[in-house]
C-alpha cells in the first residue's frame, strides 16, 4: 500500500489550526485557496512547491513547539514546588488583537501556529492553566525570539543547564551530541530528524548520497552539513577508524 502524500499535507495543515484560506494567504505560499482545494480533493498532483511550502510551515509550528517545550522544561526546574498561584500560566490569544497587542506580531499565521502548539502542550498535559490577560513569562526566552521571528537555532537555552548561547562541543562528546547543536538551518535540522538522524555520530556515518536520498534534502543542505561537519574537523562517510584517530588528536 503506497503512502498518500496529499493525506499527508492536508494532515500538517489541519494540525496547525490553518485553513485552506489562511495557508494560501502566507507569503510563501504560491497557490491560492481554489488550488489548494484541488489539490486536497486529488482533482490535481500537488505542485513540489505547495509541498515546500507545507513543509517550512510545519517547520515553524515544530520549532515553536521546541521552544516553548524547552522553556517550559526550565520554568519547571526553577519552580520545582510552585504554590498554585506560581504554577504556569500562559496566554492562548483567542483573538488575534490579543495576540497582536502582547507580542507586536501581526501576522495571522503566527497567532493560528501559536493556538495550534499551545493546544497541542494542553492535551499533552504540558500546560494545564490558561489566561489571555496573562504575560508569556520573560524567562520564555526562546519563545520570545520565535516570535519576534527567530526561525533559526540561532539561541539555544540548555533547559538542563541552563546556560545561554550556543554549547562548545568538545571531543569527549561530540558523537553523541544532537545535530541541532550544529546550529544550521530549521529545514535541514527538521529533515534529518525526521529520518531518525539524530545525533552528530549517526550523522558522520552517512555518505553524501544517503544525504541526499532524505526526504527534502538536495545539494544546498549537503552543502551546509558539510561545511558544519568540516568546521568541527568532521565529514562525512567516517569509519570507527576515523572516529578513534579524531579523539586521538
């Protein structure tokens, strides 16, 4: 039985709380509402550019959901006994103007992300108290720099350590590090995690034809890890011998 890719898309659009309308009026989006509609009722093949265009949305929704989870993993840390008043509390933004008032985003697509990845954390038990009268805490420092437009991984707040900026990767650990430690794009990070490639030592043992065959990756993004692996003295295609003379040196 073969995958349906269009099921697929009008899956992603639904989860992120976006209607035909609202996904064709996003910038990137080349298709009005009509296509679209054709699209998702098969009545014609979805454009590769529609299917991008899905696809950096849901980079979007997936990185703000990495971020308010990371944020609110040290928000817990830090109040690991809160009185109920203390507990966590944020904003769902029911109305756009809300929305727009306390962050200074206008943009709708953002504020559907933003209700679609705050109710996802409601069902998953994440957060349990809403209020729209409510601040998003300052400490929600990666949430903040989402919507002020931060799509990179340009600020990582370790919510173990705690530490700010970007970790050091050192010798020791480097093979066991995830690979959104090498701070590269959303695009490239979200397409190797979603083909289970995880960690930077399950990254080097691939060849650059394994990095191209994954699922909208193409020479740009070959590109890009190369030149993050070469960075760090890595590459590709390393063997157990090249990962043993590595932590020789």
């Amino acid at each position: 039985m073969q995958n349906d890719k269009v099921l697929l898309l009008i899956a992603q659009r639904r989860a992120m709380g976006l209607n035909m309308t609202e996904f064709a009026d996003l910038p990137n989006v080349e298709q009005d509402k009509r296509v679209i509609a054709d699209y998702e009722s098969r009545r014609r093949k979805p454009a590769d550019s529609y299917d991008m265009s899905v696809f950096m949305v849901a980079s979007h929704y997936n990185l703000l959901l990495e971020q308010l989870n990371r944020d609110i993993a040290r928000f817990n840390l830090s109040n690991p006994r809160p009185a109920a008043e203390d507990r966590l509390l944020l904003p769902f933004f029911e109305y756009l103007s809300d929305f727009t008032f306390a962050t200074s985003n206008t943009s709708v697509t953002y504020w559907r992300i933003w209700q679609a990845a705050v109710g996802h954390l409601v069902l998953a038990g994440k957060i349990t108290r809403l209020n729209d009268e409510a601040p998003i805490p300052a400490s929600f420092i990666n949430t903040l720099f989402w919507l002020k437009g931060g799509y990179e991984h340009d600020l990582v707040i370790d919510e173990i350590e705690g530490g700010a900026g970007s970790q050091t990767l050192d010798k020791d650990d480097i093979f066991t590090r995830l690979v959104k430690d090498l701070e590269m794009t959303v695009r490239t990070t979200n397409c190797l995690l979603a083909a289970g490639v995880k960690t930077i030592g399950e990254l080097v043992s691939l060849d650059p034809i394994e990095v191209i065959g994954i699922n909208q990756l193409g020479k740009g993004s070959l590109k890009e890890i190369e030149s993050r692996l070469s960075d760090l003295g890595l590459s590709l295609s390393m063997t157990e011998g090249d990962i043993k003379h590595f932590r020789s040196q």
